[in-house]
C-alpha cells in the first residue's frame, strides 16, 4: 500500500499483493493526530515480546551503541534476532570485515553465534552476553554462514560450518 499525508489526514491506498493481482480494498483515512499517538504506542510496546526477543533487542541495541567492541577483529554487526521456533536462543550475525566490502565487491564473510537464553533478568543477560562476545575474536567461536567461499578457504574457515578451535 501507499501511505501518505493530506492536511490532516494519513491515508492508506493502493494496495497491492504480488501473490495477487487484483485486490481491491478501500482507500482508509485516519486523523494525522489520532495516527501519530498510534505509531508512537506501537513503536514502544514491548508485550509482545517473549525473553530472547528482549534479549536479542537489548544487546543489538547495546552492540550498536559500542561498535568498536567488535572491529578490533574487523567485524561489524549484521543483526542480532529471536526466532519465535527457537525460543532458548538468540542469533547474532557479524560481518567480516565489515559490509562495505560487500558493495565494494570485495570477499567477505557472514558468520552466525548463536547463543542460549535463559529465565534470568534479560538486562543481566545482555551485560554477560556482550561480554562473551567482545572478548575474544567472535569469529573463532562463530559459524560461517555465507559470503565469498574463497576468503573462507583462504582463512580456514569451513564452507559453510562451525568454526573448530586448534
């Protein structure tokens, strides 16, 4: 759909579904005021959330703020998510060494951690969590998980698969 603003009013329009051609829904007109408080309520509601969401939430939140932690191993962060299937874990997933070399064409790796959550405050979580990872090199301990198959044979990283200690 196609969201716009006239005067006092935000409206939703043309609507489309690439599954289907023809759809045909009202044009719908809310109060800009009305709207406005809307999309700041939902955009702060967190009861949706179930543990490893806040967690994954809070510490891509707090790794963002300190992203220096990580590119002292040439790593940048990709994302950290809660899949609502794995609800134990979270996944953290690093760039190496950074996306730029992606629309750079350079090589580059994608690695995924994936870490246990538990019932514990998830505060408390994310302060040990990101500890866990800014203090080695997370890609000793992560999984590649895609990127230029030729900078994983040139570091010795398995293609695609966990990364094993010497």
């Amino acid at each position: 759909m196609t969201v716009r603003r006239e005067g006092q009013h935000v409206i939703w329009s043309g609507w489309r579904n690439p599954y289907e051609e023809d759809v045909e829904l009202p044009e719908i007109r809310f109060d800009v005021n009305q709207y406005e408080v809307e999309v700041r309520r939902a955009s702060t509601d967190r009861s949706w959330e179930w543990p490893a969401q806040t967690v994954a939430r809070l510490l891509e939140e707090r790794l963002r703020e300190h992203v220096g932690r990580l590119t002292t191993w040439e790593c940048e962060l990709g994302a950290v998510s809660a899949w609502h299937w794995e609800p134990h874990q979270i996944n953290v997933f690093l760039f190496h060494p950074g996306r730029s070399a992606i629309r750079e064409g350079r090589p580059w790796l994608q690695f995924r951690m994936t870490l246990p959550i538990s019932g514990d405050d998830p505060a408390d979580q994310v302060e040990r969590l990101e500890a866990h990872l800014t203090a080695e090199d997370p890609r000793e301990v992560a999984e590649v998980c895609g990127g230029s198959k030729e900078l994983a044979d040139q570091l010795g990283y398995p293609w695609p698969g966990p990364r094993r200690r010497a």
